[in-house]
C-alpha cells in the first residue's frame, strides 16, 4: 500500500453516539488518521496512511469491542474525495 487508504466497513450493533465515540477512540491509537460513521446505514469510513497496517487490525478491533464488522473494501483516499 502506499499513500493514504480508506477503509469502508459494514459495522452492525451501534446505536447511539456513545458507540460511535467508543470505535473512533480505540480505532486511533491503532493508526487510524480518521474516522467517519453513519450509525443509521451501518457504514464506517476509517482513514489510515501507514503501509503496515492492515486494515484487519482495524476490523478485529472493533468485533473485539462486542460489534460485528464486516469490510466492504479499502481504497486510494482519493477516490474518497
């Protein structure tokens, strides 16, 4: 991988911001630059630049957290743009 990556995840069992805030905030020390998710349609955008992570590591850690995710793919950020 190289440059900036968006990885866009399914994520089933979040139901307020409170879940929101939990993924985002043990997503970052992970590597994650920025994380964007739309509790209503079940989607998360998880940005991320270094070429050694994988966007696994982001994945198990948020089933570890007791949510279910699922990844839908992992792109060129600018596609995102």
């Amino acid at each position: 991988m190289n440059g900036k990556k968006v990885l866009n995840v399914k994520i089933d069992g979040m139901h307020c911001g409170s879940c929101v805030n939990r993924i985002s905030s043990m997503l970052k020390p992970l590597g994650a630059t920025s994380v964007d998710i739309d509790v209503a349609n079940k989607i998360g955008h998880i940005w991320f630049e270094d070429e050694d992570i994988l966007a696994d590591v982001f994945i198990d850690a948020i089933n570890d957290a007791g949510y279910e995710a699922t990844k839908r793919s992992v792109v060129d950020a600018t596609m995102m743009e």
